[in-house]
C-alpha cells in the first residue's frame, strides 16, 4: 500500500512550469475581500464575486487553495479573481496559514529568490520565459524544506486543513446557500483539493490541480470527485 507523503511531485515547478499574471501583482488590487472569521473559527477566508455581479449559481461555489506562500503575495488574490469571472461563481480562498505561509524571506519576491546558496536570482519578468523558468528551478531546490514545513505547520492535513475545509464547506452552506462545490489548487493546494474530494464527497463534485505538489498515486484512489 502506498503512503501518501509531503514531497514535491516533479509536476510542480520543474523547468516547464511558467508563472503568470493577467495583472502586474506591483499593480494589482484585490476585487474581493477578506471576511475574518468567516467559518465561525479563527480561520479568515477572502471572498470575491464575478466583477459582473451575476453569479450563474447561487448554489454553487468555487474553493481556491493557494499555493504555499499563501496570504503572501497578490497573485493568488488575482487568481481567484480571475476564477470568480471565468467560473460566474462565488469564489473563497481560506487562509489554513493564519497569516503565516512558509517563510516570505525564503522568497524575496520584490527583488530576489533567496536561498541557502550565495548566489540570488532577481525575479522573473512577467512574459519573459526564460527568467521565470530559472527561479521556478530554485524553487524546487527547497522542495525538502517546504514539505518539513508542511508536516509541521497550518498546511497539515490531519492536523489543521481537513478541519478547516469542513467549516468552510458548513459557513458556504449556512450563510451562502451553497450545496456543490469545486475546488481548484494551485501547488501546495494539489493535495488539499484531493484529500477534500475524499473527505466531503457529498458537496464537493469536482476539483482541479494547477501544478500539483505532493500528490502520489495513493491520493485520489478514493475519490469520487471528478479530478482534472
């Protein structure tokens, strides 16, 4: 029997897996917003509509599950924008980190990609392949620390998220009056959205993987969900 471990799949930023922004994250602002305590805990949720307004379901949501610099930097408040539009759909993202992602100096995303070596490598320029593939490349040489942090921390399964996903699932039910749901995670957010598909199968139907981290085989054996 396999088990299911925290190390980063070769399907997460290798050389061939190129970040993108529809807005320059040094000009975007969030069309949504972060409702505290959404879930009735301590966990804040950002919650954005369709920039229309019209929602095509009112019973339907979109879950997104950021990737591991959560709350951290603006292109994941931009993707679910992005998502809340293309998808006409009430769009959450929870915050399993309580505000503190792995380590945002491990990341200097201002200026440089900082790492055990001495060497730094400024950040990609948006549209320009071949800077972003070099620091995705540094980031998977920290593939080992961020699963240790993982395990440790807000991004643990057993011991934070799976929780977490039920009382999101509950407040979008009691104070949204939703009854299905999608999910969709990005990296880190791979294995989240496949251990909720085997946990909630009755309201989540659907959940999608963007560059998945962590996922093995064993992960989605279970699942009734449709998985993409």
């Amino acid at each position: 029997m396999e088990k299911d471990d925290y190390t980063v799949s070769s399907s997460c930023c290798g050389p061939d897996t190129l970040p993108t922004s529809v807005v320059d994250p040094s000009k975007f602002k969030p069309r949504g917003s972060v409702v505290p305590q959404a879930a009735g805990t301590d966990l804040n949720v950002y919650v954005t509509r369709p920039s229309s307004g019209k929602l095509r379901r009112s019973d339907e949501a979109l879950l997104v599950i950021y990737d591991i610099v959560g709350y951290g930097h603006p292109n994941n408040f931009q993707a679910a924008d992005v998502l809340a539009d293309k998808m006409g759909l009430l769009t959450v993202m929870p915050d399993f980190f309580r505000g503190v992602p792995f380590p945002p100096e491990r990341f200097d995303w201002s200026g440089a990609a900082r790492l055990d070596s001495p060497n730094t490598v400024p950040s990609p320029t948006a549209g320009k392949p071949a800077e972003e593939r070099n620091v995705m490349g540094l980031v998977r040489s920290l593939d080992k620390e961020i699963g240790a942090w993982v395990m440790r921390g807000g991004g643990n399964w057993d011991k934070v998220v799976r929780k977490d996903v039920g009382d999101v699932l509950g407040w979008l039910k009691r104070a949204h009056g939703v009854k299905r749901c999608a999910m969709i995670g990005f990296c880190y957010g791979g294995v989240v959205i496949v251990k909720a598909a085997q946990e909630f199968q009755d309201t989540i139907k659907a959940v999608c993987g963007v560059h998945p981290a962590f996922m093995v085989r064993a992960s989605s054996r279970t699942s009734w969900s449709t998985i993409g």
